[in-house]
C-alpha cells in the first residue's frame, strides 16, 4: 500500500479527511479495524478522533443523515445499502472488541512497544513513567553553569529549553497564542492584576475562546494555572472559576529568562544583581512564581482569592 501524505493548516479539515479515511478503509473491509493504528499529539486530539470516527460510524449504521455516504457509495463503488450493512458490523466489531480500535498518543504508542519487550528489556513488570520535565531542565542548567561558572551560557541553556517549548506550543496550537500567552506570563504578573488578561497578549482573543489551548498548556506542565476562589469560605476547589485565571512558569529559572527575554546577557550583568538583590526591578512577580511551584510541588492546586474593594 503506497503512502498517502495529507498536508492542511489549522481549521482546514484535517480531522474530517483523517476520520473519513479511517471510516473508508473499515467499510471496505469491517474487520480492518484491527489492523489500523491511528497516532495523535495530544489527549485531546486523540478522543476527538475517536468521537469523530465512532459519530460517522454510528450514522451509517443507524440510517441517519451522514456526510461520508455519498463519498463512500463513490469511492467504493457501493450502494448505500451496501454501506449501512457493512457500517452496522463495523459498530458491532468495535464495540465488542474496543481494545482493538486503536488511536493513541504517541508516548502511549512508545508505552505499548515498551511493555511488549519487558522481558527483553529486562524491565520489572510493575514500571511506571513519570514525567520528569523540571528535574531535566535543572540538570541541563546545573551541568552548563558547573562546567563554565558562567550565567551567560546558563542563560543561552534556557533560551534553548524555551524554544523547544514554542515548537511544542506551535504544534499544538498554529495559531500562536500558546507561544504568546506563556512569553507574556511575567508581564501580565506584573501588572498586579487579578486575572490573566489573555485579551491583551493575544491581540484580542477572550479566555473563553482560548479554553482547548489553556488546556493543552496545563496538561503540558509547562505552566502552573491558579484559578480565583469565589467563596473562599466554603473551599476553594469547590467555588474556583475557570474563566478568572493566573498562570505561572512552571519553573522559576526559566520565568527569570521569560522576564529578561529582550535583554543580551553579557558579563553576567543582570544575573549578578538580580542574585544579590541589586537589580532595579519588582521582583515580586519572581517570588509569586517561586511559590507557585513550591506548593504545585508539593502536590497542591493552586486558588487564588481578590479581596473586594471598599467604597
């Protein structure tokens, strides 16, 4: 079977081409489900293409209105008929044997080769992955200044990590505002506001509209997100608004590069002063970053509450 490449941008149809072929290749033959293997990027991504598959599958199946018929009657050189048979047995197949409709995320893809060859691998049978992003970023900060004693390439150490986290972000979200929202994180602290104006950083898009990225960014552990407690009194997580945010850098030392980012690092300048408490700057943003993730270390969710003002 030769290769079929399908190249779209974002909000193009990517996934109604991707579900149609997979609803395609499983009318054409109903017990081909077993033998597809579907990988997405992210979580989302992945039940929405399950959703998306399973939605146009049922439609067929039920006799209802569907989008795919007339393109499949053609490309398969069925009749609808035809197409809604085969559509029930696939329904049936899948639903009796899910394990086997396969779409997945990439690392979980990586996790089902893995725990085939344990024993090759001589890895003991009750394993498990941890994310480990910060303990990464601090040995790759530790081992530049250990090795040069010098917190100019630190800096260039972090920058790097960064743009790796806007490749992330951009293949998450191609529209940008993932890479805007977390470069403009130290800004919008110091603003001293009580939410995160995403209005302002992405040149007009409101929270609500941004939610599916503000997701992908908190799953990512890139960020820490405190949300406003409305009625403290009665507990925080059960009274927290989703829409009334601030957002922190998950680690601390690359916030201090996100504050500095238009800044040239040479001699060690700004590092010097900021370590000595010298620096001509409110470095109480750093502190609130700093404790942001000390107590999302620590295993807590993070709840933030606005006191109103009189008068």
């Amino acid at each position: 079977m030769r290769a079929k490449i399908l190249n779209a941008s974002a909000g193009s149809g990517k996934t109604y081409r991707l579900a149609y072929e997979y609803v395609r290749d499983v009318i054409d033959d109903p017990a081909r489900y077993r033998r597809i293997l579907a990988v997405t990027f992210t979580n989302k991504a992945t039940e929405e293409m399950k959703s998306r598959i399973l939605e146009r599958i049922h439609e067929l199946a039920s006799g209802a209105a569907s989008p795919y018929l007339g393109q499949l009657c053609d490309d398969l050189g069925l009749a609808a008929d035809t197409v809604r048979r085969r559509a029930r047995n696939v329904r049936s197949n899948i639903l009796h044997d899910y394990s086997h409709f396969t779409v997945l995320t990439i690392d979980k893809f990586f996790q089902r080769i893995l725990r085939a060859f344990i024993r090759e691998l001589g890895i003991a049978p009750d394993y498990n992955t941890e994310i480990e992003t910060q303990a990464i970023v601090d040995r790759s900060a530790d081992a530049t200044y250990i090795e040069t004693n010098n917190m100019e390439k630190v800096d260039r150490s972090k920058r790097g990590i960064i743009t790796l986290y806007e490749n992330d972000f951009n293949r998450i979200d191609p529209s940008g505002n993932a890479s805007l929202l977390f470069h403009n994180i130290p800004s919008e602290l110091t603003r001293n506001s009580n939410r995160y104006m995403a209005w302002s950083s992405t040149g007009g898009a409101r929270s609500h509209e941004l939610a599916d990225v503000l997701s992908e960014m908190k799953e990512s552990m890139t960020v820490n997100m405190s949300y406003h407690a409305n009625d403290p009194g009665a507990g925080m997580s059960l009274h927290h608004d989703t829409s009334r945010f601030k957002m922190f850098v998950g680690d601390t030392g690359l916030f201090v590069t996100l504050a500095f980012w238009d800044k040239k690092f040479t001699q060690n300048v700004i590092y010097e002063k900021l370590l000595s408490n010298k620096l001509s700057a409110d470095l109480g943003y750093v502190y609130e970053n700093v404790v942001a993730q000390i107590l999302k270390a620590a295993g807590h969710e993070l709840h933030y509450y606005t006191f109103p003002t009189e008068g």
